[in-house]
C-alpha cells in the first residue's frame, strides 16, 4: 500500500478536530431520569443507557444506578455486574498507570462479588477477567505476573469461555487472544494471539476490538499487509449495535495506524 493510501486509511479513522461536527450518526439522547416511566427497572434503565456511555452523563448515570443498587444489597448479581461493566470501561480509557490500575482492580474486586454471587454467570467471569487484565497493565504485566496474578486471570476468562465464548459479539475470545500477545517473553505467543482473534473473527466479523488486536498481533508477526487489511476494515465498518465501544475502537485504531505508518508500509 502506497503512503498516500495508508494516510487515506488513517484520515476516515480518525475522529473530526473538537471545532468541527462529529460525523458518526447521532446516539439518541437518554430521557431525564425524572420522566422515565416508574413501571421500568433499573436493570432496563442500565440497559438502555449502555450504548450511550460515551456520554459523561449516561455512563454518571449508570454508574448511579448500580452503586445504589449495591448499596442495598451488596451481593447481588446485577447489580455488581453491571458497576464492574463501568469501571471495566474506564480503566480501559486510561493510560497505563497507577489509576488504570486501581480502577481495574476496583472492577476486578466487583466482579469477584457476581462471581461469588452466581458462579456461572458469564458476565461475572468477564468482568472480572477484565479487570484483572487492566489492573495487569495498569501495574505492569511483569509485576502482575511477580504477584501470582496468571492463574486468577486465566480461570476467570477460561471460565467465561466455557460459559458463554459468545458473549458480547465474542468478548471473552477477544480477552483469551489478548492475553497470549500481552504476556512478556518467553511467555507470548503472537501466533496463538492471531489464531484466537482470527477464529473469533469468523463468527463475530464486526467486533472491531478484536480487528485491532488482530492488526497489533499481525504486525508483531510481519504481516503487515493483513495488518492494514484489518485497519480498513475498522475504518469501513458501519455503525454498529455498541457505538461507544466502535467509536472508541476507531479513535484508537487511528492513532495506533498513525503511529505504525513506517511500520505497515
């Protein structure tokens, strides 16, 4: 692929300068939380608000609604779930470091309470898979390791891939495959990486987190063609059922091709 063709790529991925419009279709607004019908639950409530946390004020309001959830019953499912789905969405907005890795641990801790609450429950395991694997590169991945953290990640997501691998468009396949190229050496395996993110990609074909750490582990690999393949992809992808998640995976998927232009030529 030509340099100019690269930058192309780069250009449709990349989200419009803070003085102009967003183009990507408009998210419908959440209603005040004062006019939502009395007869709806929290749960729909949480739901409904989900795609839209992108929104500061939606995910604020999520978040309200699971803490006092929790507050009242502090071992309940639901509500431990889905506030972990929080903190797993804003540690994963973080730059490694030190509140990365508190708020994944927060996250990985809530998650351990569904766990604990319905030991099959997929989400439980999920969430708390997660945030291990944030508060992992939060820390570093080697000082996780030097804790003995391995093992408790592993059956968390080996768990939520025998509960339930399809979960999220494939969520718990993206981890597993995340996690063989994250490890440090000797421990890593780039193929076994592209081997998972590849086989999620064949049932789940629009996860587009699981196309960019298949471009990150393809290129570690030096093939760097199906790595821009992957990159266009994203770049041509329509709007999908989880908009703040696509939104965020191309932001990051063009800042990542910006980065690694020299690199994917």
């Amino acid at each position: 692929m030509r340099l100019s063709g690269l930058l192309f790529v780069i250009s449709l991925l990349q989200a419009p300068p803070p003085d102009q419009p967003v183009t990507k279709p408009a998210a419908p607004t959440p209603p005040p939380a004062e006019s939502t019908p009395s007869a709806e639950g929290w749960t729909a409530r949480f739901d409904r608000l989900w795609p839209l946390r992108e929104d500061p004020k939606a995910l604020e309001e999520a978040r309200n609604l699971a803490k006092t959830a929790q507050s009242k019953n502090p071992t309940d499912y639901d509500a431990n779930r889905r506030l972990a789905s929080v903190m797993v969405w804003e540690a994963d907005g973080l730059p490694d470091g030190d509140e990365k890795a508190a708020v994944g641990k927060q996250a990985w801790e809530t998650a351990e309470k569904a766990v604990e609450a319905k030991p099959k429950g997929v989400e439980g395991q999920y969430y708390a898979g997660a945030g291990l694997g944030l508060y992992s590169e939060g820390v570093g991945v080697l000082t996780a390791l030097r804790q003995g953290l391995e093992g408790k990640f592993r059956g968390y997501s080996l768990a939520a891939l025998r509960i339930n691998r399809d979960f999220l468009d494939g969520a718990p396949l993206v981890l597993w495959g995340r996690y063989f190229f994250k490890l440090p050496w000797p421990k890593r395996d780039v193929g076994q990486s592209v081997k998972v993110l590849t086989n999620c990609l064949v049932k789940h074909p629009a996860n587009l987190r699981a196309k960019l750490y298949l471009a990150e582990a393809l290129l570690s690999d030096d093939q760097k063609a199906e790595a821009r393949k992957q990159i266009e992809q994203i770049a041509a992808a329509p709007p999908g059922a989880d908009p703040s998640e696509d939104h965020r995976i191309k932001n990051r998927a063009a800042q990542w091709a910006k980065e690694h232009q020299k690199d994917l030529m």
